[in-house]
C-alpha cells in the first residue's frame, strides 16, 4: 500500500462521508448563531469580524486595538488570520460564515477518523460509528455550543495526521510524511495552539507505543520529525510572531503553578462517560462539577463504552484495540493535571512545559483513540463474533450496579449536599447560584436519575450481547443505539443565540449618542466590544502584554509578580484616565444584574504634548508612582532613559493632532516651538517604529516606554510629521520561510505523485 488512497476504495469513501454527512446535516439548524449564550463566542465572532473588515478595506491587521487597550493580532494564535479556510469570512455574513466554518470542521474531523478506521481495515459502517462518536462526543461536541470555532478547526487535522503517521510506517513515507507535515501546519494555522501542542505530545506517545509494539521505532521517529519538521516550516508565518508576542505577553516565561494548573480533569468526572448530566447541564446555573462541563465531559455514548470493550477482548483486533486504549489512558493521566505529581513534575523540569495550562484538553486525543477502539468493536460485531459471556455479564453486573447508585440518589438526592458545596469554594464557583436545600435537592435528583439512566443502557447493551452469542444480529442494536445516544446528547447540549445577542442594544445607543476616541470597560462582553467599534481596555486572551498586565493588577491592589489575563478589575482609580477609559458599563458584578454606567469626566486624547519627565530603572519605581494620588499624567511622563533629545521643561508646548490610518499606523502631526514629549495613549511595544515623512524637521525617531505602558517620542524644535507603525520582523521572516516552504512541499508531492503513478 503505497499511498492513502490505495487503503480505502473511492465507494468505501463515498459512503463513508454520506453517513457522516447526512448525521451532521440533520443535527444542525440553518442560518443560526451557534451559542451559548456567553464564554468564548463573542472572542472568536469578534476577532473574525475584525479580521474579514480590516481585510475587505484593504489592510491585514497585525495589531488588535480593541481588546487590552492594544495587543499583538496575528501572533495571537487565536486569530487564525492565515488559515485558509477562514475567507469564507470575507464574503458571507459573519453568522453565516461561522455556522458554516463549524460544520465542515465537524465534519473534517469525522471524516478523518472514519477513513482512519477503513485505512485499518475496519467495516465503512462500522468506520463511519467511530466518525459520529468522535464528532458528537463531549471533547469535541461541547466545543460547538460554546462557539469555540477554533479549537474546532484546530482538533479538525488531528485524525488525518495520525492516519498520515500510520500510512507512513507502512508503505512509502515520502507523500504521507509531507500530508501529515500540512496537516500539523494547519492545526497550528487553525486557531487553538495548545490542541496543536497536545496532539504533537500524543503524536509522540503514539510514535514511542507502536515503536514498543511494532518494532520499526527508527522509521517511526524519523517519520514522525519529518511530519513536524514540515508543518513547522509552512506554518513559519504563524508562530514565529506568535513566539515574538508570546515573548512580551504574560506567557512569556512560566506561569504562577496555581494559574497553570488551572482546568486540570477532575477524576470524578469520569462519570461522563456514561451520564454527562451527573453534574448538571452547562447552559444554567445549574453545574456543580469543578470546572467547567466543556473542559470535562468524556461522553462517548454508553454503547460507545461496551463496543470499545467488546475490541479490547476480539480476537482479530483486540491488539490493536489495547494499544489504542493505552494510549488513550497515557493520555488521560495527563489530562488529570495537578490531579496527579506529573504535572508539577513536567512544570518545575520539562522546558517549556510551565508555559501552558489547561491539561483537560488531553482529552481530545484520548477521544480519537477512544472512537478507533469504538469502530474496532462495531466492526467485530458486524463481523458476527461472539463476545465472551463472562465479559456480557460484566457489563450488565456492572450497569445494575450504576442504576442501583442512582436510584439510591434519586431517592435521597441530599447525599450530594456536601459534594456541592466542597465544589463551591472552587475555581468555577461563579456557576453556582443560590446553592440552598432546594438547589441541592434538584441536583442530587438529577445526578441520581441521569446515572440509573446510564446504568440501565449499559445493562441493555450486556444483555444485547448475551443475546447476539444465539443469535448475531442482536449485537446490530448496539450500531443503532450509539448513534441514537450520540444525537439525544448533542441535541440536549446543543443551543442557538441571534448575532444581536452579541452586543447590548443600550451600550450602544449611549456609545453612539457619545463618539470619540476612547476606550471602556465592559464587565458583561468585554471581548466582543469590536462589535460597538470602541476599544476595551481589557479581554481574555493570553496575548495580553506583560507590562499591560502588570499595570492592571498593579492598579487593583494585586501583586504584579502574578499577572495573567485573568484579573477581576472591581475599581477604576484615576491613572486609567491614561488609558483613555470613558465609560464603565458593570452589570456581572450587580446582583440584580441591571446595567451601571460609570463615567471618567477627564480620559487623555490619543497624543499629548509634555514636557515634564522622570526617568525610573524598573517597574518597581514607577508602578507605585503611577497609582500614587498626586500622579498627573498631562503634567508627568516616567521614562525608562533618558530621551533624546530632552523636553524643554515649563516651555510653550506647542500642538499635536493624531489620525488613525488603520489599526496597525498611527499619523502624527506636531508643531513644537521647543524639544517636548510625545506621549501617545496607546500600548507600547518593542515592534512598533516611527518613521519620518519628508516634511518632518526630524528624519528619526525612538519610540520609548512612557509611564511603563504606553509610548513615548522625543521630538526637537519644528514641525514633525511622522507615523507609528507595528511591523514585528518576525512577520516578514516568517512570510518568507512559510512561501519557500510551501512551494518546495507542492513541487515533493508532485514528485511523490509521479513515483507512485509510475509504480
């Protein structure tokens, strides 16, 4: 087998692709929002709205104004503005386009794991279950509601490198090795880069197993650094600016361990895999887990558990079944986090590794796995092989077992009292509201009722089983149940908003009565103030500069030293006049959940003239300076060095006028009669440049941290005329290493091509 194609018939393929499709197409509703109400959907609409805008007026942005008073664009990682298959943005609406970004990912991804399992022999019936539990189960599914459409596009490549990997190992390594080599460039393109880093630590598992396993451990490595070499080349244009934002974020070196270890998979939450409701539902205020269901749900379906179980004892693929179980609990250790010493371990000694957080996502390799061992057991049932009786009754055994449990709860739902309210002091606590006897009392029935319900199918698939040994067309229930359960799930899970639920009506009424060039804080949708076209002074993304971050906390009586992109601002003191911030619209701090406005009579403009400095070595000496009562930042700039040349102190200033070109240039025209200060209240960063116009009496000039956050040019006697600009290198370096390496990976596919045809 020389080639992917040769392993699966065009007709095994078509109909493949039709099952999934055709599941897919009728779980989806048109021309709706996909939402849930709030989390990570108005970040990703937001930033794909400001992405398709910018692009359609001509101008591809590397700088986001609209989030944290100004942050890097393109090296935010979620901005996925490279990833092709994102100009669909360009030219439909953008409910539209996000709809339609989700299903053909959620297909892709079905797809990929269906073709995985015919390319390893498996039935297409059987290929096309382990499909549908991979898209419908919880690592994937509750991505979708919440509107995480990038970390869908990201998981989307994930099978297809595997089943790359594979065929690889197998047969000719040249054309597989370079198609797993695209699709780990798209993975990182795509919009999640820890999906991205997390396949790449399971791809590595997977490699280091079979090498166990199957011998070949030299071809297996070398493959394996070939794919990686590959993808990292043709996705240069991405990561090298994302590493050159990651180096002035709060990610640039290791997080505090409480942050990192934040969203590790809570043990008992191994219930899902038979009852993803024991906790409660996501969309209310109902969830108790520990953290949040779409970081924690392993629902596979219950007959999804007794197919894999029924692989791992086949005789014809219960070794292949068994690696991919261990390899799915490999990777479920390490979804446990800080649940287990191997976390702390990896972040005090792995380099790198202190870098990240949320290890629940393990989970999503785990799944592929998981969903193979699935089709793997769909197949043997097809196949018509009898399972052991021992392990049939097992299975009924052990689903009486669970139902008995969860009639016990049912009947006495209080027992779960004191697990609730443990949950309660956690880190997702802000989801529990009102836990009093009523609440506990709903829970524990829910928790009891959604686990017999598990219990019992698992009790029903045993006895199918026991069934099938008489009679073997018993066991074809199972394939009708799963996707059955499958679909009940995701239906259950599954909710819609209109795009105008993004924005409040009266915010934007007050900031449109209001124009000017300010920012404001919103506590409701902070990361979708891109939609009232008015920058935020604060977000949720992990792109946040430090020195940003800093300033933040600084200012809310937190220690600097802790800074991340999480912070709960709760004051707004006067020194955010610096940040230009007009207006506070606070309703997620009210209990009564009605909307505040607080105003900010005095923000400074966009560029100020002064002539009074001090220069301070370290943010240490300025911080406090900056939060001291007496600070005026029209009166006071604290530098970092000395500037050249030096304001004339107490001198007529002169004027100053700034104009937007886009979100990446900046036109400043001053007149000054004496050497002043620039002050412009936006961002500093070490890749913004100045660059003179021919008028300009001044042909250079340095941009400096003023007041440790924002930026700073000296300017002489005379008219200037200059303009800021973000340009980070890594950009330019990156573009070129990306388009050498694409055209060098078409002209080695023909060629692979060439050899294959010729063979």
């Amino acid at each position: 087998m020389d080639s992917l194609a040769a392993a699966a018939p065009l007709r095994r393929r078509i109909w493949l692709f039709a099952l999934l499709s055709v599941a897919v197409v009728f779980l989806l509703p048109e021309n709706l929002y996909l939402s849930s109400k709030q989390w990570d959907l108005p970040q990703f609409a937001a930033w794909r709205a400001f992405a398709a805008d910018s692009i359609r007026a001509g101008h591809f942005p590397l700088w986001n104004p609209y989030a944290y008073s100004g942050q890097p664009f393109l090296g935010d990682f979620n901005s996925a503005e490279l990833y092709l298959p994102n100009v669909i943005f360009l030219f439909l609406p953008l409910a539209r386009a996000f709809n339609l970004s989700l299903l053909l990912h959620l297909l892709l991804l079905g797809w990929g794991v269906g073709y995985w399992s015919v390319r390893r022999g498996c039935h297409p019936v059987a290929a096309a279950l382990a499909g549908i539990a991979a898209m419908l189960s919880g690592p994937v599914f509750m991505r979708l509601p919440t509107g995480q459409v990038g970390n869908i596009c990201s998981m989307a490549w994930a099978p297809w490198m595997f089943c790359a990997l594979e065929a690889a190992w197998q047969g000719r390594p040249g054309r597989p090795a370079l198609l797993a080599g695209a699709c780990v460039a798209l993975q990182i393109l795509g919009g999640q880069p820890q999906y991205a880093v997390f396949v790449a630590m399971a791809a590595g598992l997977h490699t280091m197993v079979y090498a166990v396993a199957k011998r070949g451990w030299w071809r297996k490595l070398w493959v394996l650094a070939t794919a990686y070499a590959v993808g990292l080349l043709l996705s240069a244009m991405q990561w090298l600016p994302g590493l050159a934002a990651k180096a002035e974020s709060v990610r640039q070196g290791k997080l505090p361990y409480d942050f990192a270890r934040v969203s590790s998979f809570p043990p008992e939450n191994l219930l899902t895999l038979l009852t993803p409701e024991f906790f409660g539902h996501m969309f209310g205020y109902d969830y108790w887990g520990r953290i949040v269901l779409w970081e924690s749900c392993l629902f596979v379906g219950v007959s999804g558990v007794a197919l894999a179980v029924v692989a791992l004892a086949g005789r014809e693929r219960g070794e292949q079944a068994r690696l991919d179980i261990l390899l799915a609990g490999l990777l479920f250790i390490l979804a446990l986090g800080d649940y287990t010493p191997l976390q702390h371990l990896m972040y005090e000694y792995v380099p790198g590794f202190g870098d990240m957080r949320a290890f629940a996502k393990f989970d999503f390799p785990a799944l592929l796995f998981v969903a193979l061992a699935i089709g793997g057991g769909a197949d043997a049932i097809l196949c018509q092989h009898r399972v052991n009786p021992i392990l049939s009754t097992g299975l009924v055994g052990a689903g009486l077992a669970g139902a008995g449990v969860g009639g016990w709860l049912w009947l006495s739902p209080t027992n779960v009292g004191g697990w609730i309210k443990q949950n309660d002091q956690g880190q997702f606590s802000i989801y529990l509201k009102n836990v009093d006897a009523t609440f506990i009392n709903q829970a524990g029935k829910l928790a009891g009722w959604s686990l017999a319900v598990g219990g019992l199918l698992l009790a029903l698939d045993g006895l199918i089983l026991l069934l099938a040994r008489r009679q073997p067309r018993w066991g074809l229930c199972l394939l009708v149940i799963l996707p059955l359960e499958l679909l009940a799930f995701a239906g259950n899970f599954f909710a819609t908003t209109p795009e105008g639920s993004l924005s409040s009506s009266t915010i934007g009424n007050i900031l449109a009565s209001h124009p000017g060039d300010y920012r404001i804080f919103n506590t409701d949708r902070a990361d979708a103030d891109y939609f009232y076209h008015v920058p935020s002074i604060w977000d949720d993304s992990p792109s946040v500069l430090k020195r940003y971050a800093e300033f933040i906390y600084a200012s809310q009586g937190a220690d600097p030293d802790q800074a991340t992109q999480t912070v709960s601002i709760k004051k707004i003191p006067p020194v955010y006049s610096l940040l230009r911030m007009k207006y506070a619209f606070v309703t997620a701090m009210i209990s009564d959940g009605r909307l505040r406005v607080g105003t900010n009579p005095n923000p400074l403009p966009r560029a100020v003239l002064a002539s009074g400095y001090r220069v301070l070595p370290s943010r240490d000496a300025i911080l406090p300076m900056l939060m001291g009562p007496d600070f005026d930042p029209r009166q006071l700039v604290y530098l970092e060095n000395e500037p050249n040349p030096k304001p004339q102190i107490g001198a007529a200033l002169g004027s100053v006028r700034a104009v937007e070109d886009n979100s990446d240039q900046l036109t400043i025209v001053a007149d000054v009669p004496v050497p002043a200060l620039l002050l412009v209240t936006d961002l500093y960063s070490r890749d913004w440049r100045a660059r003179a116009l021919q008028d300009s009496v001044q042909k250079e000039y340095t941009i400096m941290p003023a007041d440790y956050i924002m930026r700073a040019v000296p300017l002489s006697a005379g008219h200037h005329h200059l303009v800021m600009e973000y340009a980070p290198p890594s950009f330019q370096q990156g573009l070129w290493i990306s388009a050498i390496a694409w055209m060098g990976w078409v002209i080695l596919m023909m060629a692979a091509n060439f050899r294959v045809r010729k063979a």
